[in-house]
C-alpha cells in the first residue's frame, strides 16, 4: 500500500516563515487558508495534548479505547437524514482513528475529510482503509486553531472532541471556527458525554451537556433540527452515555473576521 502524507498545520510566528508556508499550503489544496495570526490558545497547551493523544494511540490499538465504535451507526444514521449530496464535504472533527470515515465511504459520500491532532491516530485509519485512504483528505491539526476556508464545509461532525474543551475560551474559539468554516445553511453534529455520563476520559475531565446545553454554546447562529441519545458500549463491557445535537448553521452574520 502506498503511504499517504498526512497534512500538517502549524502556527508560525516568522513572518517571511508564514508568508511561505500560507503561499505553499494553498496549493495543496484549496480548503486552506494562512494560520490566524492572533494568540488563542498557547502552542504549549496545544503541545501538551498532541503528545497526550499521540501516546494514547502510539501505546494502543484502536479497539482498546473506551469510544471505539466498530461502526458508527448514529453518527451515519444523522448524516443520511441531513440529506445532503454524495458530493457534500464532510469532515469528521477529532476523527482519528474512527470508523465513520470506512461508513461514509461505503455509503458512496466522496468527499471527505478526517481531521485529528494526532498523527498516529490518522495513520491508524489509513492502514485500516488501504487503497481507499487516497479518497481522504487527513488534517494534523487542533479544532480551536483551525486554519480551513471560509464557508468550506457542508457537514461538520464531531463525537466526543467538545466535551474535551474544560474552558470557556476554548469553547469560544471552536464555535468561532465553525462559524467561519460551516457554509451557511450547513449541517453541525456534535456528540459529547450526557449529563448523567462519564466525567473524564482517557484520564482527562471533561464537560458533560443536554442536549440544549450544546446548543445554547453555539447560540443563535444554529437552528437545533433534533437531538438523539446513545448507551455506548465499550469494549470493557461499561456503558458510556452520550447525547448527540444536530443543527442548522442559518445565519451568515455576526461571524468573526
């Protein structure tokens, strides 16, 4: 099998180093456009969770965590229901080393991308996926420090990355990112830890919501079409809940520059 180059997304802080790199990226592909140049979040706590989730996906196979999904059977159940075309860019935000992406593929969806701030966790899926793996796009970089084209995506989807964001800064930036990415009248699946699930994960606290607990953090932009739970069950034989939001992106103002 060939191996396939992951993408990386890095903030540079050099000018001319910057200029390069925004020049050079947007020719790879065109979903990308230069790094925000203002600080959010420090490199060092995004550091600092990159080699958390490396280790962790380095250190164990894919089925040894506690979200593993053989299939991701809500995540692509919602997805068919938005009723978008085969042709709809989808990203999978903090997909790694899912499944959804092999399900969205064998549904014929063909225009995908999977997006995690671990590398191993991407080639995990591209061994998994084989020839297949050349049909997707794999972004190496943080959700709050995104770098997409505006009003590029169709789908956003993301299970179990938000319940990871413990402030409200983090949570600001990461709606702030789907607003600028999310076309509107766009399609946001977000799925964390129920109000009555888990309080941590791999070892680190996480935020546990209602339904209409995701929705009130993206706020008015978002039109709520629906909510769903699910008792996950892990490949310990525990159960984990989890409620899934699905919303409309509506507004096409307001958004930051």
């Amino acid at each position: 099998m060939t191996e396939i180059p992951l993408l990386f997304v890095e903030k540079l802080t050099n000018n001319a180093l910057l200029a390069s790199f925004s020049a050079s990226i947007s020719e790879i592909h065109p979903i990308f456009l230069s790094p925000p140049t203002r600080e959010k979040v420090s490199i060092g706590e995004v550091m600092s969770l990159k080699t958390h989730w490396e280790d962790v996906y380095t250190n164990k196979s894919a089925d040894e965590v506690s979200w593993f999904q053989p299939h991701a059977e809500k995540s692509l159940s919602i997805i068919e229901r938005l009723n978008v075309p085969k042709s709809a860019h989808i990203i999978d935000v903090g997909g790694g080393a899912s499944h959804l992406v092999d399900d969205l593929l064998d549904n014929n969806y063909n225009n995908l991308s999977v997006l995690d701030i671990s590398a191993a966790a991407l080639k995990t899926a591209q061994r998994r996926l084989g020839d297949k793996a050349t049909n997707v796009r794999w972004l190496v970089e943080d959700v709050t420090q995104l770098s997409l084209q505006k009003h590029s995506i169709d789908v956003w989807h993301d299970r179990a990355v938000f319940h990871f964001l413990n402030t409200e800064l983090e949570r600001q930036q990461y709606v702030e990112n789907v607003l600028k990415i999310v076309k509107p009248g766009g399609y946001v699946v977000v799925s964390t830890f129920a109000e009555d699930g888990p309080k941590e994960c791999s070892g680190l606290p996480v935020q546990r919501y209602s339904a209409e607990g995701i929705h009130d953090e993206f706020g008015s932009p978002f039109e709520m079409l629906g909510h769903e739970s699910e008792a996950h069950k892990t490949p310990f034989g525990t159960e984990q809940k989890f409620v899934y939001c699905y919303c409309r992106r509506v507004a096409a103002n307001q958004e930051p520059e």
